[in-house]
C-alpha cells in the first residue's frame, strides 16, 4: 500500500472520529495538527478508538495488521504525533509484513 493510500486511510479514520465530536473539539485535518502527545487533540483512549478505526479499514482491504503495539508505545517519539508520522509509520508496518 503506497504512502498517499495509508493517508487517505488515516483522514478516513479521522473523519469518523470527528463525527462522535461537538464541533468546538473537531480535529483539523492537516499535517501540522497535533494528534497524540503535549497539546494533542487525542487523548488515549481516543487515541486506540482511533487505531482501531483504521486497523478495521485495513482489514477491509485485506491487511493484517495490529498498531498500537509495545514497539509503538515505547518508542522515544511517538509515531501518533501527528498525520504525517502516523501516516509512515503505519506505511511501514504494512510493509514490514510484505
């Protein structure tokens, strides 16, 4: 899966989430929002809820894969930042597995 596929993926996810929100807590959907971490839009849970929203679109396309796991969490900078460090790391889960 090619990086803009993964990001169109990610937006998807993204939109979904903002439909549970009231619009003054709507999630700007450009790559310098901050998503996950100081001054994030997400907090944990919704951070998983989240995940979980695309690792189900992924599912649907046939791709296995689970992204909220030890090596993601320990990581030193999240890779939930924001949309373009979520949108690569998960393009290169996918293509860990391949």
């Amino acid at each position: 899966m090619d990086l803009p596929t993964v990001k169109r993926t990610v937006i998807e996810a993204l939109k979904l989430t903002n439909q549970s929100r009231s619009d003054d807590t709507q999630i700007p959907l450009t790559d310098s929002t901050v998503l996950f971490g100081q001054n994030g839009n997400l907090d944990s849970m919704a951070l998983v809820a989240l995940l979980m929203d695309i690792e189900d679109a992924l599912q649907e396309q046939s791709i296995e894969v689970s992204l909220s796991d030890e090596k993601a969490m320990s990581m030193s900078r999240s890779p939930f930042k924001d949309i373009p460090s979520m949108t690569q790391y998960i393009h290169d889960v996918i293509a860990a597995q391949v």
